[in-house]
C-alpha cells in the first residue's frame, strides 16, 4: 500500500488500519462467512483488510438474533468486520448500529447503490443518490449513533454527471463519512456494461480521504492497473474473488508480503492448472466451512449460487454447476467435487463478467 494511502487509513479506522490494497465486495448470498473464511485463508501473514457483510436490512436487524442468522454469522477470530446496512429511517439505523457494534463491527458501510426495485421503492440504496441531502442526513444519523467509523459505497451519478458524484460525496463526507467506495457503474446500468474507472480517477483527485475503488477487477494485473490508474487507496472485488479467493495471495505475493500462514514455502498458483487445481480446494473448504455455519438446505443453496458466480471462469464449470444441482446435499456432493479435480481443471483468467 502507498504510505499516503496507509496514512489516509490510519485517521479512517484507527487501531484496525487496513495495509493491504485489496478487499471483498458485499455481495447479498456470497458475502458471507463461509467465503469470508476461505479468503482469509489466503491473505498473506500480517495483512489487514477490511471485510464486508452481505448487506443487511436495517429494519430488520433490530428484531434479530445477531450473530445466528445466516447473513451475521461470523468466525470467531474475525477482525475488521465492516458490516454493510441498508436503511433510511433513524430508530432502525441506531437500533442496527448498536447491535452491529456490540457484534464486534469495526466500521459500518451504508449501502447507496443497491439498484434493485425494492430499494428504489422504500428510498434506500441507489435511490438514496436521488436525495443528496437525505442521504447527507442517513450518514449524520448513523454517525452520530456510532463509536465505530461510517463508510458508504454508492455508484456513478445519473448518466455518469461527475459534478454531480462530487457534489454527492461532498455532502457525504461533511456529513462524517470517513471513507467512499465507488462502483462506478450507473443505477441503470445495474452489473452490465463497464465499470467508469476515470470516474474513480477523477474522485480520488478531487476529494479528499480514503477512496476505495470498484468495477471489472478480474486478476492481479488488474487490481495493479486500477491502484495506478486512478490512484485509489484500496481496490474492492467481488465477483472474480470470490472465484479466485488466491487473488489475494497473488496480490500480497507481487507485493513482497510473506504467503498466507500455512501456506509458506508455496507459491501463488498462477497457471490456468494451478489455478484450477486451487478452485478445487477453495471449493472444497467452502463447503466445509458452510456445512459448519448453515443449515444442510440453506448451504447447498449457498454453495450452488457461489458456483453460478464463479464456475464461468472454470473450462468445464458447467459440468461442476451441473453436478450441484444433481447433489441433494452437501455431504454427497463434495466427493463428487473431489472426483471432478480429481482430473486437471483450467481456470481461465477473464470472463466477460455478465454474471
Ligand atoms: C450477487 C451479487 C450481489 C451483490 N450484492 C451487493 C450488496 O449487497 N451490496 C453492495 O453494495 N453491492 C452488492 N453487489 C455489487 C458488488 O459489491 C460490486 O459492486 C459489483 O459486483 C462490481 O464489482 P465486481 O466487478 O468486482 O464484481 C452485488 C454483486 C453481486 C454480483
């Protein structure tokens, strides 16, 4: 990470600064602890990142058991947990804080680029960038109601009108947002398309505090091009680190951090074999890890949409998406999976991302 960058986290979330360049998307279904733990495997020894939950409903946190619902589930040695809520309305946003803090939440992200019909519907999500000043007004609340930093994660303003981000991210950050993540796509864009990244250039030299930039990242050479294109101060991924949770091994390694622990001695798969092989046992832990934290239905349904994700960078993943949906638990489908790469697997490096 560039010292500028280090030193720009350390005033955002101090005591559990971040120093490594690349973090996980909340992503509803995938964000969850069973990937969570798989990826923490691979980050290099010493690295800290900031972790995203699945987003979580602000109305409907309060009147949970957090912690034993699916979405809050968490390991026990999990740290920098920054969980993401969407909301709009005061008494859920401070109910939802207060339990997220006791749960052990090192920040809090709120969610203003959820594009779906529901959250256009209550004003919450991307609907929020439609109402500048209620969505300055949201971040005041949660801020006040919070000992822990308060972060959001939006998308690129109507018709991609930069003046208007810059307004927008203005009006967030007098409000005490500590630092932005940009998903530059527009709300109607939804996932198609490109990412903008002159959009996350541009934000990063015309506001101030850490900015984390989104979009399209697929490989390390990727997540390298978007530090240095756009000068942002850490890289999100979502999809392509799901599928390829090395990535982070691959990153720290370029890097000159030491392998994850237990990994040591080894090298970052690289090859398309390498890779392959790795999804197997990323897979296979996956499973393992969601066998532990989810009931026997809801983690087949878990393991199934992770492998809908991110079978299309695998050359036969059809045939792996195939066998899930044959499996009618987990407990018979991870020998079949242990079959499968049991013969070389390719892994190739780009999809066209449409998932
Ligand atoms: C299945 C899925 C669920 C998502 N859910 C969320 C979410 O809950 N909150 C959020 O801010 N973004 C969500 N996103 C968007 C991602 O966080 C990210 O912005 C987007 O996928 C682009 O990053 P990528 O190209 O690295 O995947 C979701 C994306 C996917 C694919």
């Amino acid at each position: 990470m560039r010292p500028d960058s280090a030193e720009l986290w350390r005033r955002a979330l101090p005591g559990d600064s971040p120093n490594f360049p690349l973090c996980l998307a909340p992503m509803v279904g995938l964000s969850h602890v069973a990937l969570r733990l798989v990826l923490r495997s691979y980050l290099p020894a010493g690295a800290k990142t900031p972790w995203p939950t699945e987003m979580l409903s602000s109305r409907k946190l309060p009147q949970q058991k957090i912690g034993l619902t699916p979405e809050t589930a968490r390991g026990e040695d999990e740290d920098v947990l920054v969980p993401q809520i969407l909301g709009n309305e005061e008494a859920s946003i401070r109910d939802s804080v207060r339990c997220l803090q006791t749960w052990g939440a090192a920040g809090i992200d709120i969610n203003m680029g959820c594009p779906v019909e529901k959250a256009l519907r209550h004003n919450y999500g991307v609907a929020l960038m439609g109402d500048p000043a209620y969505a300055a007004q949201v971040v005041e609340m949660t801020v006040r109601h919070a000992r822990v930093p308060v972060s959001v994660k939006l998308r690129a303003g109507p018709q991609g009108d930069f003046d208007f981000l810059k307004n927008f991210v203005g009006g967030l950050k007098s409000a005490g947002a500590a630092w932005i993540t940009l998903h530059p796509r527009t709300a109607e864009q939804k996932r198609r398309g490109r990412a903008d990244w002159s959009q996350i250039r541009r934000l990063k030299r015309e506001t101030a505090g850490p900015l984390v930039g989104n979009g399209d990242i697929q490989t390390a050479e990727d997540v390298f091009a978007m530090l240095d294109e756009t000068g942002c101060d850490m890289v999100m991924a979502g999809r392509a680190l799901a599928a390829r949770p090395w990535l982070l091994w691959q990153v720290g390694e370029d890097l000159g951090w030491a392998p994850p622990p237990g990994k040591e001695g080894r090298e970052a798969p690289r090859t398309p074999l390498e890779e392959g092989a790795e999804y197997g046992r990323a897979l296979l832990a996956l499973i393992a890890h969601s066998r532990r934290y989810f009931n026997e239905d809801l983690a087949l349904r878990k393991v199934r949409f992770h492998l809908r994700t991110t079978t299309p960078w695998l050359t036969y993943g059809h045939t792996l998406m195939s066998l899930s949906t044959r499996a009618r638990h987990l407990e018979e489908f991870a020998p079949w999976v242990e079959e499968f790469f049991s013969a070389p697997q390719e892994m190739s490096p780009r999809t066209d991302l449409l998932s």
